[in-house]
C-alpha cells in the first residue's frame, strides 16, 4: 500500500472530471474535491472557502453551483441517500457519475452520494478524507446516534491498534487473545483491510436500499479506526486527529516538567512546534529529516539537544493547544532564557506559538508553515513580529477539518511575508524539496 515516499510533496490541479480510478494518480486532486465538500457541510467554513479560494475551486472543477449555492443548502440535514454502486468495480464509475451531480447541483443528496462513494476508494487518501469529512458531518447533525455507538466505536479503534480494551479501563480478560492485524488488500474498497472492504461491499454496493444513520456511523468509523495502523503519515495522522489513542487521554506530553538544557542561550536558539498528531514523528525532531535541513542550511542555532526538544501531546482539542502554549512559555524561559530567534510551527503548533508570543515569550520571527489562521494567529501577527507565512493553495487538511479561512496577510500586515508553494499536500510545508524548491530558507533571518 502507498507511503509517504509514494506520493510527491506536490501536485497540479484539473478541472476534468475522469480523475477516479483505481490507481490514484489524481489522489491530490480528488481529495481538495472533498475537502472542499467537507467545508461545504459547515455553513462558516463554506463562506470562507468561497471567499478566499474562488480560482483554487475553478482549478479543480467547482463551477457556478457551488458559487452561488446558499451557505445552509449543502448543510440542511436531510435523509441519507441510496447508493447507486452495482459492484466494487463500479466503484469509480459511480464517483465520476456523483461528483458530475454535485458539479451540477450542490445539494446535501449529491454532497453525501459522493463522500459515500469516495468513501470506498481503493486509495487510502482519498478513502480516509472521505470519512473523517462524513464523520465530521455525522458529529453535527447526528450526535445523539454517534454517542449511542460510542462504546463499539472505542473497541474498533484498539482492536485496530492491537490493544486491549478491557486492560485499559482496568478490567482483567481472563485469557489474553493475540493481536489480530488484517491483511491487506490491493484494489479494495477503502483501499487496506479485508474486513473494512467487505463491511463496505455488504453495506453500500448492490444494495440499492437507503443507507442508515446507525450503519454509516459504524462503516465511518471502522474506516478510520482501521487508519490508525496505515503506514502512510496522511491516513494515520488523519485517524488520529479524529480518534485519539486514548478516550481517557488527559493533557499528556513528552514534556511533563521543565528541562535544564546545556544550550547556549546568549543570542537566543531558533526550535520547532508540530502541529496535531505529529507527535510521534520525527521530521521536527534533532535528527529528523526537516530539522537536519533547517540545521544545516538555515539556522545553525537551531536547538539540537535529543530528549529535551519541545513537545506537546498533539490532540485536535483548544484546551490542549493552551496547555502546550504555557508549556513552551516555561520551556522558552528555561532554555532560552526567553529568547527564541526563529520559531517554525507546523499546522496547530502556530496556533501554540502565537498563543505563547501572546503570553510573553520573546520570539524575534515566526515561521508558520501550513497553519490555520485562527484569531489567536492574527492578534499574534498584529503585534508586528515579522512572519513568513509558507503554504499550499488549498490545504487539504485544512478544508477537511473546516478550519480553513480566508487567506493571510492582508495589506495592513506589513510585517507578513507570503509564501505560495503551488498545490500540494498538508505537510509539504516542511518538506525539505520543497524548501529548496521555492528557496524559502532565503525569506529567514
């Protein structure tokens, strides 16, 4: 199955319509598609879309429907549709034929039928942004028959995970079960697992009867459940964002207390902020591939010390992002001495970052890559501090999670320095090829 190594940091958009198959050559492009549907479901994200991304939306193929649609059309809860997929191998006929209705008319029928069918692509990108964007939808409208799942929910994900349920809210199973990991699959619905592909193939293809609230729910959540063991950082970062490892998880992190480094702060150190479910990566780390870049090419006071490097626990939650940011004021203070030159944050550690610029901490420049722009990250920008703001056109991450706004750096901020990185996936932004690429190492002090 498809890895990180298997896709390039960026891609080119197109208006054509034959871009499903089973091969996902047009992975990128098909999931900016539903990344923007998934903005389309959520009234304030969709005007925002619209308002900010209106050649980025012609680029891939929206026309005047979705232009003019009223900002509650796609919204408005209505019943789930029939799925028109005769067999698996139909699978991308019956997408090409959804995604022509909803270029035609974005209705919350069209919008569902084709998130259904993309739902069972045979690539994991396309499939797993599918899901998080009807998942997110079954949360708003839905509630009350999500948290009736919730128990089921919670035992697909550690049976995905090769974990126990009952060991972790503290109840002994009298005989321990091995760890079962679903083979693979090439060219299956959901493009992974056997058991996903047939839940799906029992549920949506050649049924011809009205889908249920209860088994979407269910299909949704096995899909990204299944996620959690994906090999490819989109899918598994993705399936974290939305379940994380623990329903119990409180404000965990690598840095529970504040570390004594050897550093020398006497000009301040430059480090790195990842952003939601990065955590277990190692790009930002010492060490890590991007870190080694910004080291070696960019910043050679970039903090360098493996085991104190600053961390948080990467959870898609505000009261998580606030605990981070008053852990990086006190990591700042007793590594730097409050003196940070360059900070680079990726995604939701923007938000850490301005959060903690906000509180005092004493940064000289701020490096946002692929960040969200919430209010925190606008105060921040209009205290003056000097910004380069690196992304892609659309972020498909972004829109997905329908946090995306209307873009940056508005004529007032002189003091933002816009860096367009043409299309491309979420964490392109920190891809060293890129960086070289667009020469974005030029733009820091």
């Amino acid at each position: 199955m498809p890895t990180d190594n298997s896709y390039e940091p960026s891609f080119e958009p197109t208006a054509e319509a034959s871009t499903f198959s089973m091969n996902g050559n047009f992975a990128g492009v098909n999931v900016c598609r539903i990344a923007a549907l998934s903005s389309s479901l959520d009234p304030d994200s969709f005007r925002s879309l619209r308002q900010g991304y209106f050649e980025e939306l012609r680029a891939l193929g929206f026309g005047d429907a979705y232009q003019n649609a009223p900002a509650s059309t796609p919204y408005r809860r209505a019943e789930l549709p029939t799925p028109e997929i005769e067999t698996w191998r139909s699978i991308p006929q019956s997408q090409l034929n959804q995604w022509e209705n909803v270029r035609e008319s974005l209705t919350y029928e069209n919008t569902i039928s084709f998130l259904i069918s993309m739902l069972g692509s045979a690539n994991d990108r396309e499939s797993i942004s599918a899901a998080v964007a009807l998942w997110l939808h079954l949360q708003d409208v839905y509630s009350d028959e999500v948290s009736k799942q919730r128990f089921h929910i919670w035992q697909r994900i550690y049976k995905a995970v090769g974990k126990s349920w009952f060991e972790e809210i503290g109840i002994a199973e009298e005989t321990e079960s091995p760890t079962k990991y679903w083979p693979r699959a090439e060219r299956r619905p959901g493009g992974a697992g056997d058991e996903w592909g047939l839940k799906y193939l029992r549920l949506i293809v050649g049924t011809r009867q009205q889908v249920a609230v209860s088994q979407l729910i269910s299909l949704v959540s096995a899909r990204i459940a299944e996620g959690k063991r994906s090999d490819d950082n989109y899918v598994s970062s993705l399936s974290d964002r939305i379940f994380p490892e623990s329903p119990f998880a409180a404000f965990t992190s690598t840095n529970d207390g504040v570390f004594t480094g050897q550093h020398s702060a006497s000009r301040g150190i430059s480090t790195i902020i990842h952003g939601t479910a990065a955590w277990p990566g190692t790009w930002w780390q010492p060490g890590g591939n991007f870190h080694a870049y910004i080291l070696r090419n960019c910043k050679n006071n970039l903090y360098n010390k493996p085991g104190t490097a600053f961390s948080w626990n990467g959870a898609l939650r505000d009261a998580h992002r606030r605990v981070a940011s008053d852990r990086f004021k006190l990591w700042a203070m007793e590594i730097a001495d409050n003196k940070i030159d360059t900070l680079l944050a990726h995604s939701f550690g923007g938000e850490v970052a301005a959060r903690a610029i906000l509180n005092g901490t004493r940064v000289e420049q701020l490096t946002l890559l692929s960040v969200p722009i919430t209010d925190d990250v606008v105060r921040a920008a209009e205290h003056g501090i000097p910004i380069v703001d690196v992304r892609v056109r659309l972020d498909p991450v972004l829109a997905l999670l329908r946090v995306i706004k209307p873009k940056t750096g508005s004529g007032r901020l002189t003091n933002v320095t816009k860096v367009d990185i043409g299309w491309g996936w979420h964490d392109a932004s920190h891809n060293p090829k890129i960086w070289d690429q667009y020469s974005i190492g030029e733009y820091l002090p």
